[in-house]
C-alpha cells in the first residue's frame, strides 16, 4: 500500500478538485483540514483520518472489470463536490492505476472501500 499511494501539497485556499472533475483518485487527509462544498454551502469538513473521492473510484473500478476503458470510466465518474484546503494540508493519493494493481494483489481491499463508501 505504502508504495501504491504518493504524498501531495496543498496551500491553504487551493482546489484539491472541482464538481465536475474526471474521478479516478482517492484521497487520504495526512495533515491539516480541507473542506467538501457544492454551490457555495459547505458540506463536510475533512479532519486527518478522512479520505475522499472513494466512490468515483469505487465506481471506476467496477466499469473497468465490466470491460469500460480507464479513461471513459473516469469520465463517466465525475466529482460531485469542491473540495478546498482550508489550509495548507498534507495529503496521500491513489490513482485508479494504482489501485487496480493493489487490488490483484490484496482483492479484500475491495471490501474496505466499499465500507469507506457507505459511510
């Protein structure tokens, strides 16, 4: 897993991602907090601990094993909010590509997202 996901930045004010955006990331909150909006009303605030973007990637998993390309599969799994550092945050992504290797090699990982989604 620890090769499976890379660290990222993010400044204070910055977009991590936007309603609208391509899925196909999952992202884990290592330090400092970033908020989840829609339409100007915030909706969550995103401590260390969270993560974020598992149903798109959930989603653009199970498209890719129905035969669906990676790149329409993601397509076709946009995101559903903006999500703002509300300061500067340390953050670990896994891409589909990544993830898709890590579940050959550990399938019961599926289970974990699909509870990280129910939530």
């Amino acid at each position: 897993f620890a090769r499976a996901v890379k660290p990222i930045l993010v400044a204070k004010g910055e977009y991590v991602l936007r309603a609208g955006d391509p899925g196909g990331t999952l992202y884990f909150v290592c330090k400092g907090t970033c908020a989840a909006a829609f339409g100007g009303e915030q909706l969550e605030v995103l401590t260390p601990g969270k993560c974020f973007g598992e149903i798109a990637l959930l989603k653009i998993l199970k498209s890719m094993a129905a035969g669906t390309s990676r790149d329409a599969a993601c397509a076709q799994n946009t995101r559903v909010a903006d999500i703002v550092a509300q300061e500067d945050c340390e953050l670990f992504q896994l891409e589909v590509d990544a993830a898709r290797t890590l579940l050959k090699m550990s399938p019961n990982i599926m289970m974990t997202m699909e509870d990280m989604a129910k939530r």
